[in-house]
C-alpha cells in the first residue's frame, strides 16, 4: 500500500506510520528507512515512540500541528523529538535533566535545526522561561511522582493551547491498581483542561495513558 498522509506531516502505509526523513541517509535510533515517490521516510517506532504506540492505538485528535511551537518535557536522547521535529515546521523546545542523553540530544539538534536542546528542570519553568516563548503544545513524558502537576505548570506557564500527557501510573503510585490512577488523573486533568482523547498504550507501554488535551 502507497504512504497516505493523515495528518499533516504523518504518513501512513497502511500498518505503519512514518516521517519525512529531514537528514537523508541516516537514521536516528536504528529505525527503517524507506523511499517513495524520490523522498525518504523514517519509520515512527511503536515499541521506541509512545506517540506513535498512540496512533497505532487508535489516536482520533491528532494534537500536532504545522506550524506549532513545541514545549517537549523529557526529551532523553530525542526519539521522539526527531520525528516532531519533521512534523513541525516551527520550533522543538526539548528539555532534559539527566547530563547523559542530553549529550545524544545536542547532537541531534546539530543535524535538525528546529530542535532547541535545554538541560533543565522540568519542575522549573521558570529557568527556561528566558529561552522558551510562549508555546501552542506542551508535549510530557517524565516519569515522576509528580508528572501531572508538573504538566499543569508548564502549560500554564508558557500559555500552552493543547497538551500531551505521556502517564505512566506507577511512577505516580505503585501499590495502586493503574486505571484507578488514570481515572483521578482524568479527574484531575478534567478541572483544568479539556480531554480530547484517552488512551492506553498496552502493549507497546505497560501501565501508560496518553492523555490529549485542549487548554
């Protein structure tokens, strides 16, 4: 089956999902890279990307679009990143605290110059409030206990319009049976933003909810 656009800068063969590859020739964890019609597109991981075990789970309001600037909380080594980098025409704030996968995404940022590196705290916005202007998507993976609040700040920090939770439940409560910590997440997510869609991504993540959201 020919690649379908579905969604602007996301491609789709039928049982995979891709992105235009912006650095010809390399690949950026090891994924499939594969040619049609003259261009190269890079495969979007399930089992390496929870945006795309999303879409493969049956994601119905893409949040991501052209010609938005991207807050994304927990970059690690930029998986992810690369490919919202060649969604995105605009920027790709990517903050990370650990010092080792930072290095992976400095190097990364050097081959895609929409990608701004920043070694932070995410629990702070306020350190990177000189660097980051005001945002339409905060994008969150972070698993931390404290992961939905630290959600909240950001996108009302840098006056976000929609958001992406990536929750991972036992990192909030352990002893806590999963989809009883979704449902006080959802509830608590509820107060402040509007759900767009809810979805778990077993069993490309275990324990994980993908929350989209409107401002």
């Amino acid at each position: 089956m020919p690649l379908k656009e579905i969604y602007p800068g996301v491609f789709y063969d039928g049982e995979n999902y891709y992105t235009s590859n912006a650095n010809p020739g390399k690949s950026v964890y090891g994924e499939k890279i594969i040619r049609a019609k003259g261009k190269e597109y890079r495969l979007w991981d399930p089992k390496r990307s929870k945006m795309s075990a999303a879409l493969h789970r049956g994601m119905t309001k893409f949040p991501l679009k052209r010609k938005d600037n991207v807050l994304y909380l927990g970059a690690a080594s930029g998986t992810t990143v690369s490919h919202i980098s060649e969604i995105t025409e605009k920027e790709v704030y990517a903050v990370e605290f650990a010092e080792v996968p930072f290095r992976d995404l400095i190097k990364l940022s050097e081959e895609r110059k929409n990608i701004m590196p920043i070694l932070a705290n995410a629990r702070v916005p306020s350190r990177y409030r000189h660097i980051v202007p005001e945002v339409d998507l905060v994008y969150q993976d972070i698993a931390q206990r404290d992961q939905l609040e630290i959600f909240l700040k950001n996108m009302d920090f840098f006056n976000a319009k929609r958001g992406v939770l990536m929750l991972k439940a036992r990192s909030i409560n352990v002893s806590e049976k999963p989809k009883n910590v979704f449902q006080t997440v959802a509830d608590e997510l509820s107060k402040y933003t509007k759900i767009e869609n809810n979805i778990n991504l077993k069993p490309y993540e275990k324990d994980h909810m993908a929350f989209i959201v409107k401002a």
